[in-house]
C-alpha cells in the first residue's frame, strides 16, 4: 500500500460521519438559572385584601356576644376542669354538650343558665377561686365559738363574691397558711386523713424539748388509737431548744398540738410556715393573695 493511500485512509474526509461540520451554527447556550421573581409590595398588598374580603364575604356574620353570654371554653375553664386550650381540644372531639345537644363550633357563646355537659359531668359556671391567708391570731375557722373571736372569712371579705370556705380548720392561737376555695374537690383533696402534700409547722413549746423525746416523734407514734406519720422533726436554728420544726402531712392542726402535748409539753404557739408548697413569702400577717396559675396546677397534682 502506498503512503498517499495510507494518507487517505488516515487524515481523509469521512462522508458518512455525523459528526458536524465547523462551518455549521452552533445551538443557543442555555440560560442562567434566574431567582424567584420578584412581586411588587402594592400588587402583593391588593392582592391579599382582595383575598381577606373573599373570605370574610364567605363566612358567616359573626353574632354580638350578649352580656349574660360566655364562651364556651371560658365557660369549661371557669368551672375548673382543664384550660381553656383544653377546652378547644374536648370541643372539637365532640365530648362537650350544651343542652343535651354536642357542640364542636370554636367560638360558641353559653348562657349562665344553660346546661354543659364536659365528658359525662354537668359543669357549674362558677369559677374556681383560690386564695392564700397569713392567718393572725384571734380568728377562728369555727362558727360556734361565740361572738369572742372573729371568724377568719373576714379578713378575705371581698376578696372574691364566689362562696368560697377554708381549707382545714384553725383555732384562735394557730397563725400562718390558710387556703380558701369554693373547689369542692380540692377542699376534699386536702382534708382527707390519707392525703399526700406536706405541710411544715413551727411550734414553740414552754420548756425546751427533749432530744430523746424528739427522736420519739421522729419515729412516729400512736394518737387515740391511729398512726401518725412524722416525716421530720427538728430544732430551730439560732432559736431555744423549745422551737421546733415538724413536717407532717395532716392539715388539722389539732393533731400538731396533740403530738407534743403526749410527752407533757404545754404548746405556746403552732406557726403554718408551708402548705403543700406554698410558703409565706411575701405575704405578711392578715394578708392574702390569688394564687398563681402554676400553683393551682402544682395543688392540682399533688
């Protein structure tokens, strides 16, 4: 084979090649990759009121509330089963009744009068009131002590018109918390003699108590035939011997004094210094105060 023909067979033209020619047009380059166009604010602003009164067109008129009306969250609130974002959640579930009739409407206006049953109980509207009091001396939880002592609901008079009472009984020589509510339940809760929350009382004595005496109450003991549960006992720092501390679950006061009256000690003064929590800070004697929502919650699980 000669070279020309090898030449040919190299670097020759190839006819039937798809491959093209230079002298063709090349395609157009893609275009760039371009960002999210941009929308005029006054266009954007137009097109959204045009929308808003699509919508409200749309909806039903919305009813004037009457003044003997609630709504109906607020009404479940206020009887003190749950919160009222709660309250939404059982509504939409459909576990509210209003007059027999269920009810899933956000917004649903009650009367007083009407009849709301939340999962099976018939509520009352009152709301649930709870107030604290740094009891002086002198006043009685008791009615029947003749007209000497004042009753303690005087120092809370109008403070609330719901018909509420005290949590526990306290006698004239007892000072510090003093819980009130018109919470049936909870005023249960607390005065029942196998209830959980503790509560701490400083005692003064009229002679120095003994330290194998307190370790004696420390240990528990025996009063008219039930146990009693001690959970601590302690003096006071920087105080006498006969200051003492003791933390116990009862709310009745009688059983404090009891205690020590058992080993001979005549009590001066019992002192409520803690209620299932709560502590007299910032609250000084003959004062009172709402409790906070989180301290409703606390009493609540307790």
């Amino acid at each position: 084979m000669n070279n020309k023909e090898g030449n040919n067979k190299r670097g020759g033209s190839r006819p039937n090649s798809s491959r093209p020619s230079s002298n063709k047009p090349k395609p157009p380059m893609a275009k760039r990759a371009q960002g999210p166009k941009k929308v005029n604010p006054a266009v954007k602003a137009a097109e959204e009121e045009k929308a808003a009164k699509f919508k409200k067109q749309n909806q039903a008129p919305k009813r004037q509330k009457a003044s003997d009306e609630i709504r109906l969250n607020k009404y479940i609130s206020n009887s003190g089963v749950c919160s009222r974002r709660d309250a939404d959640i059982y509504i939409q579930s459909g576990n509210v009744k209003v007059n027999g009739v269920p009810v899933t409407e956000m917004g649903y206006l009650v009367k007083l009068n009407d009849v709301v049953n939340f999962d099976g109980v018939t509520l009352t509207p009152e709301k649930k009131e709870y107030i604290l009091l740094n009891k002086p001396k002198n006043f009685t939880t008791a009615l029947d002590e003749g007209q000497e002592y004042r009753n303690v609901l005087e120092l809370v008079r109008g403070a609330t018109n719901a018909k509420i009472g005290a949590v526990g009984r306290m006698d004239k020589n007892t000072t510090g918390l003093l819980l009130f509510t018109n919470d049936t339940d909870m005023i249960r809760k607390f005065t029942l003699p196998n209830q959980k929350s503790s509560k701490i009382y400083q005692v003064s004595l009229d002679k120095n108590l003994k330290f194998e005496d307190l370790e004696k109450i420390s240990k528990g003991l025996v009063l008219d035939g039930h146990r009693v549960s001690v959970e601590e006992v302690s003096y006071i720092d920087n105080e006498p011997k006969s200051e003492v501390g003791l933390k116990l679950r009862t709310a009745n006061v009688k059983v404090v004094r009891a205690i020590f009256e058992s080993f001979d000690y005549n009590v001066l003064r019992i002192d409520r210094v803690s209620f299932a929590g709560l502590t007299k800070k910032n609250l000084p004697r003959g004062n009172w105060r709402f409790l906070t929502d989180q301290e409703i919650i606390n009493l609540k699980n307790v």
